[in-house]
C-alpha cells in the first residue's frame, strides 16, 4: 500500500481477491498496541490509523449482521457469514441451549465432511473438532447423533443456509461484545445486534431495546449513555462504564454506525454526531456507507454466474487456538500458490486507476546533484555562491518566506475571526431569537445549552448591558 492509500482502496483489493459483491455486511479489523479494537474507517488513510508499526495485522470480519442471512443473494456471501458465525460460537459469542449447540455443531460437520461414513468416521469422531470453547462427551454424542441420522444428503451450501436459518434465531446472533460496567459495578456486556441494543450480565440477556427506541447515544471519558424513549413517553437514561476512554469512543462509534445501518431508509439521510449537543464539543463522527435497505435493494440487481466456492474442512485438532477458516498459504500446493498470486495482482491492476487509488508522487532532483561539466562550472560556481551564507539571493529567499508566513497567518486570523462572529451570531439567535425550528428546539432543550445559557450568558449579557449604559451616560454628561 502507498503511504496515503485510504482505507477503502484496501477493502475494494480485498473484496474483488474474494469475488465478494454484497460487500457492505463486511469490515476491516484491527487492534492497537494497547490491546483496543478498531474499525478500519475507509475514509481515512490506513497507514494514519496504525498506531503500531508495519507489518499491520488485519482481520477480515462481518461488521453488520444481516437481518435475514438466508435472503442473502450469493452463496460466497453466505458462506463468509457461516464463517463468522461458526467462529462466533467457537469463541462463546453464540449462547444457545444445549439442543441448539448439538444441531449448529451437526450443520457444520455435515458442511465441512459431508455425510457420515462408517469407514472414515470412526466411533468418537466428532470429539476430535472443537465446535465451543468448552464442551461434554454427552453433547459431542448428541451432535454425532445428529449428523447420522437427520442431516445425510445435505450439501455443504444447504447446511450453511440452515445453520444461519437456526443462529438467526437466538437471542446473542450478531452479538459483538463490550465489556463494561453498570451503575452498581456490575460486569456487563453491551452489544449491537440487526435488531436493537443488548445488554447481557452473566449469560443472561437483562435489556434488549429496539433501534426505534434508541434516541441519542453520547460518552463522556469512560462514561457511555443511551437515550431511550419507549411507549407512552417513557424516557429513560442507560449508563454504562468503559474501561478506557478510547473504549468508550469505540463503542459510541459502532452504536452510531448500527443504528444508521439498520433503522435508516436511505444513507443520504446519515447526519454527522457529535458526543455532545453544545457545539464542537467532544468527538465529532459520520457513518459512510450504504444503509441495510439499500444494500438489500442492490443485491437484488446482481446478475452474474455464480463465483466458485473453496470451502475448508476443519481442523481436527483441539489445541488449535481456533477453527482455522480458511487453509495456510503454505499447505497450498505451489501452482495454487501461484494462482492465489496472480489473482491478487490483477486486482491491484483493475483498481488501479479507481476512485480510490492513490497514484505514486514523485520527483526527479537528477539536475540538482549531476556532476557539472567544463562548460557548466561557471553555472555551478553561481549555484554555489548563492547558497552560501550571507548571499544576496539567501536574503531574498528569507524575505519571500517571510512574506509568505505573514500572509498564512493574517488569513489564519481572519478565518478564525470569522468562525468566532458567525459563533456568536448563532448564539445571539438560539438564546435572543423567537425562532422554533426544529434544530433550535432540540439544542435549547439540551441540559448542556440550559446550564450555559442560565450560569455564563445571562451574566455575560448583564454585565455587557451594564457597562454599554455606563458609556452612554457619560458621554451624556460630557
């Protein structure tokens, strides 16, 4: 990648390696060196929001849950979906009875080994994959039971369609973790699923709230807040702890980024949040990217052959850290090697000259350090004698420089001087108009604007109209 590459050019490259059009359920993923997880934001250029040093490791994840993963239109985009979701349930994301457990275990053996055969799977054949973090002898039992008797015959693209079918059905699908804290101190986790905002303690879910319900969301520090405004006018205030500062951002971000997916009708409705009402304060951010509804109504305009699949078997193996999703460049047989390659290079040629390509700067200073010829010394005894200190053209130079510095800063002040009366001409009209927009309501009614208006402005403004009578009454008497 070049330096000022943005993200969206890495995440194009990505998408066409993986022939993957219904793109927009997918994200970039990375962790700092403080062990804080981000959002690629592919708006901005990916070396600026590295924090560590290159090599950077990226992860390649489902960011938006579909609302319905079987309406999905491709079966690749299905197929990454059961990919996330079977690494969801590995990790303990996906908390489902023990029945539950058994059938999405038995879906992915029956999509990743195909049918039972006595011959290769031999008793006890399904404690050798690690489907959870931890599991029984009793429920790998089950989960063999399964795969025998009621799932012969599926192939791997159906078992995936019912796998999905059955996660979309349990309360955590979707289910992206933070760790948090409530008012009492209670470990909590909060999370961001098609439907709502969750909140689980323990493995229970103790809050769910629709995203219709949802009014504002804002952080302060380590303190996150959700506005909630439910049947008759019952307005409630959800507060909740980080565990950093840089914690809480993140989970405001992807708050806002979910709500805009998911309760939207079109993107051209997103609209730039701040973590405060009272102007510039706080963090300031924008969702980019199509909506849920839009993408829908995309997928459905796709007419293409379908892509081929190379699905991976499990590991059978438990000290794996984790089912491994896809085979290691190394077991790739070399022609295979080469193929994988190749492809990666088209895409760098077919993106190339796109929107979000960033073409190399360059700059030839050959004639600045070229070795000057007899009948060029002349010419560089001139160059030289105006680059040493004290030369009349060096003093020039400065003075041109410094005339440039001036300027910067005079329209630097300018600007600034700008910004701060068109500040306080919007003042003046929020706090001494008679105006009642709907944009002027809203921030009147803010704590923030009421607490400023009633401590700092109106003494401000007595005190300003004290001092202007006492002007006028002197020049009265004089």
């Amino acid at each position: 990648l070049q330096r000022d590459a943005k993200g969206q050019y890495l995440f194009d490259l990505l998408c066409h390696h993986l022939n993957l059009l219904e793109k927009d359920y997918f994200g970039i993923r990375f962790v700092d060196p403080d062990k804080q997880r981000h959002w690629l934001e592919f708006t901005k250029s990916v070396v600026k929001q590295m924090r560590a040093q290159p090599p950077f490791t990226m992860c390649f994840r489902v960011k938006f849950y579909p609302t319905d993963p079987a309406a999905l239109k491709e079966e690749i985009t299905r197929y990454l979906v059961f990919l996330q979701i079977k690494r969801d349930l590995y990790h303990g994301r996906l908390l489902c009875k023990t029945s539950d457990a058994a059938l999405l275990a038995a879906y992915i053996l029956q999509a990743e080994i195909g049918d039972y055969d006595p011959g290769k799977h031999p008793e006890g054949y399904s404690s050798k994959f690690q489907f959870f973090p931890k599991h029984s002898e009793k429920l790998e039992r089950k989960i063999a039971e399964i795969h025998k008797s009621e799932l012969s015959g599926q192939t791997p693209a159906t078992s995936e369609l019912n796998f999905l079918r059955k996660a979309q059905t349990l309360e955590t699908y979707g289910v992206d973790p933070h760790p948090c804290k409530d008012v009492s101190g209670n470990a909590a986790f909060l999370a961001f699923t098609p439907f709502g905002f969750v909140v689980l303690q323990g493995n229970k879910r103790v809050h769910f709230i629709k995203w219709n319900e949802v009014t504002k969301m804002k952080f302060e520090g380590k303190t996150f807040y959700l506005y909630v405004s439910q049947k008759e006018e019952k307005k409630i205030v959800l507060t909740y702890f980080a565990p950093t500062p840089e914690a809480c951002k993140h989970l405001w971000k992807c708050g806002i980024e979910n709500q805009a997916f998911y309760k939207l009708e079109k993107s051209s409705q997103v609209r730039t949040v701040s973590s405060s009402n009272l102007f510039f304060k706080g963090s300031r951010f924008r969702y980019s990217g199509r909506v849920a509804k839009e993408v829908m109504e995309s997928s459905a305009k796709i007419k293409r052959e379908p892509p081929e699949i190379h699905r991976a078997g499990l590991v059978p193996s438990r000290s794996c850290p984790s089912i491994t999703h896809g085979p290691r460049l190394s077991s790739v047989p070399r022609t295979r090697r080469r193929a994988v390659h190749i492809s990666i290079m088209e895409g760098l040629e077919s993106l190339r000259d796109s929107a979000h390509s960033t073409p190399v700067r360059s700059a030839s200073h050959g004639d600045a350090f070229a070795a000057p010829g007899r009948g060029g010394r002349a010419e560089s005894s001139e160059r030289l004698r105006a680059l040493c200190p004290g030369a009349g053209g060096l003093g020039a130079a400065q003075a041109e420089q410094v005339n440039k510095f001036v300027l910067s800063v005079l329209r630097l002040l300018l600007v600034t001087v700008g910004l701060l009366f068109v500040l306080l001409l919007l003042l003046i009209v929020l706090t001494e108009s008679d105006l009642d927009t709907a944009f002027f309501r809203d921030i009147r009614q803010t704590p923030e604007f009421e607490q400023f208006h009633y401590q700092y402005f109106c003494p401000l403004r007595r005190w300003f109209a004290c001092k202007v009578r006492a002007v006028v009454n002197l020049l009265i008497d004089t």
